[in-house]
C-alpha cells in the first residue's frame, strides 16, 4: 500500500492506495467518531462490493446501515441527495455518524454532499472504485449535485477522513468507464509534469490492459499532484482552478447533451483538445501539440471532437461555469506541456473559432 498525504492542518487526511483495501476494516475503524457508519452504493456497484465491506466492519463491531441508489450522471440530483437524507432520518444516524462513499464520481459527490450538510457536518470516508473517482473525484473535498443549467453547480468543500483507492476494484471496471479515467489521469501530465504525460504516453497500451505496476503508478502520481494543489488553494481562489483543465468545454458537452450521454471523463477529453487549441489559437503552445494531444486521446480509445450543441448552446452553458468571476469567464490553457495557465482575457471571437473546428455532429 502506498499512501500520499493532503496536507491541510487539523484537516489533513491520507490517500490510501493498494490492492485488497476493501477487506482492511483497520483503514477505517480508527476514524469512526462511533462504531456505525452508513454506507452509500449504488446498484452497479453493490453487488460487488457491499457484502465484502459490510462484513469486515461488522466483524470489528462496527454497526452498518446500507443506502443503495440508483446508477447514473442523472441521478446526481437533489432527489436523490434528499433519499440519503430519509434513510438517516429513517435510521436515527447522528452526527457523529460516519458516511461511507462506496462507488464512483457520483457517489462521492452525492455522499460528501450530503456529509457536509447532515446535522451541519458528519464526517465520511471516500472508497472510489473507478479511475475517475481514484484520481480524481475522491481527492480535495469537492462535493456537489447537478443543476439542469449546469455540472455541479450546487454543492460545498469538505473534506473526507480518508481516501481508500483499492486497485483492485479497476478489475471490474467497464472497459469505456476504464478510458474515461484515462482522461483525468492524462490531464494531471498536461497541466503539472511534463515527464508524467511522457510516462502515460510510453504505457498508455499497460494502463488499457490493467497492469497493476502501470494503474498504481498513475493513480499514485495523480493523486500526488491533485493533493499538492489542494494544500495551496483548498477552496479554488487561484491555482486549483488549473484542475479544470478541458472543464469549461466538457461541463458545457454534458450539461448540453443531457448528463450520462457522455461519460464525464470522454467529455473533459474533447474538452482538453479544444484547450489546448485554444492555447495553441492564443499563440501560447506550439501548433504541433494540437496534434499531440489528439493522438494520446485517440490510443487511450477518448474522443477527440465534441458534439455540436444547438444553436450559441456551448456559450450559454459556458457562461454559467463555476470559474466565471466579476462576469469573465476563465479559460485554463497551456503555456507549455507541465504548465497550466488561468486567462480571463480570452476573445469571444477565438473561442468561437476553437468550437468550431472542435466540434462535429455528435
């Protein structure tokens, strides 16, 4: 097992990373504020892991209640925040009860939200089983639902106990949600370590066929890189907003085409390419990384050209971005490979030429 550390004060926390940490109930107990959790799943991901977890914890004497939602970007709403909310009234949980996020990217979300406003704050633990989730999602206390006029638009900071990434649950992993991952792994290369995205590009053919050595690698890294960058800006004031790279454009493809038509992890891979056209459009990046970023995508099987939207849709949608401050919307580009940039200054007219050479009839 390997474990980085987020580094924020009497708030830190550890990111664990190995194999077989579902069945370690000694990653968990010791962060119980009380001997009784409640576990959020869903149903994918409940049949393969719910009874193993469960069991461990009782087996300690932990006392275990089971929430199991439905699967799906669709269901990341208040609707379903509002049915984990039932079953703790339902269940008499209590502050000091510890919430268990069991699943991926919207399960994290739902259930951290939800820990963030249950009786004003309880504490939760992130177990992610997808990629996304590993190197992404479960790490720097982002927690949030959909709005239908925007990605994650309502939501709080708050950070989990403890991030337990078991590897081994990337072998049950749908091979599309697999690549999807790919892209938020990808995206920590362009925007941070230039020698990372080296790596990816030399092993991307290992992390597609599920090689333990390469997948432990790539989550280790990533998370390194996300936990470096929450220790400086825990609430995303400045540089976090570099995490966002290829978000402004892949938030706009999700919200646009209706969440779950596109995983989240093929749109922000759209996404990158239009940023780095961008970057390239702004005579920041050298044109023949336009190529190269298109290249890696398309080996990591992710799309590279997003859907058209009707109409100024992409616009509309993008105006409505968490990073829009005083009225501008901010673009995160690239002033070199390893190197992310945040500009308000982008011309209306540029970034209308990015989309339309970025985006085809979906």
């Amino acid at each position: 097992m390997r474990t980085i550390g987020v580094d924020l004060g009497d708030r830190s926390y550890p990111i664990h990373v190995g194999p077989q940490l579902i069945s370690d109930a000694s990653l968990i107990a010791p962060l119980l504020a009380q001997k009784r959790v409640a576990i959020v799943t869903n149903t994918t991901i409940a049949p393969l892991y719910l009874d193993r977890l469960t069991a461990q914890l009782q087996a300690a004497g932990i006392q275990v209640i089971c929430i199991v939602l439905p699967d799906g970007e669709q269901y990341k709403t208040w609707q379903t925040l509002n049915s984990i909310f039932d079953a703790l009234i339902a269940n008499r949980c209590e502050r000091r009860t510890t919430l268990i996020a069991l699943g991926g990217g919207v399960i994290g979300d739902l259930t951290g939200f939800a820990a963030a406003t249950w009786q004003r704050g309880a504490p939760f633990i992130q177990i992610p089983t997808t990629l996304l989730a590993q190197v992404d999602s479960s790490v720097g206390g982002k927690t949030a639902i959909n709005h239908p006029g925007g990605k994650n638009m309502i939501g709080a900071f708050y950070q989990p106990r403890a991030v337990l990434a078991d590897l081994d649950s990337l072998k049950t992993l749908p091979e599309r949600e697999l690549k999807a991952g790919l892209a938020e792994v990808i995206k920590y290369g362009f925007i941070r370590d230039a020698a990372f995205l080296a790596w990816i590009e030399d092993n991307v053919d290992k992390l597609l066929a599920r090689d333990l050595t390469a997948l432990e690698h790539a989550v280790v890294r990533s998370c390194e890189i996300k936990a470096e960058i929450v220790a400086l800006d825990e609430r995303e004031d400045d540089i976090r907003a570099v995490l966002n790279f290829g978000h402004t454009f892949g938030h706009a493809i999700e919200a646009g085409l209706g969440y779950g038509e596109w995983l989240h992890g093929e749109a922000i891979a759209a996404g990158m390419v239009m940023a780095v056209d961008l970057s390239v459009r702004l005579g920041m990046l050298a044109a023949k990384e336009s190529e190269r970023v298109k290249r890696l995508m398309q080996r990591a099987g992710l799309p590279v050209v997003g859907p058209v939207l009707p109409g100024s849709r992409y616009v509309d949608l993008m105006s409505v971005d968490k990073k829009v401050k005083d009225g501008a919307l901010r673009f995160i580009v690239l002033e070199s490979i390893g190197a992310a940039k945040i500009r308000s200054d982008v011309p209306a007219d540029t970034v209308l030429a990015t989309l339309k050479a970025c985006t085809s009839a979906a």
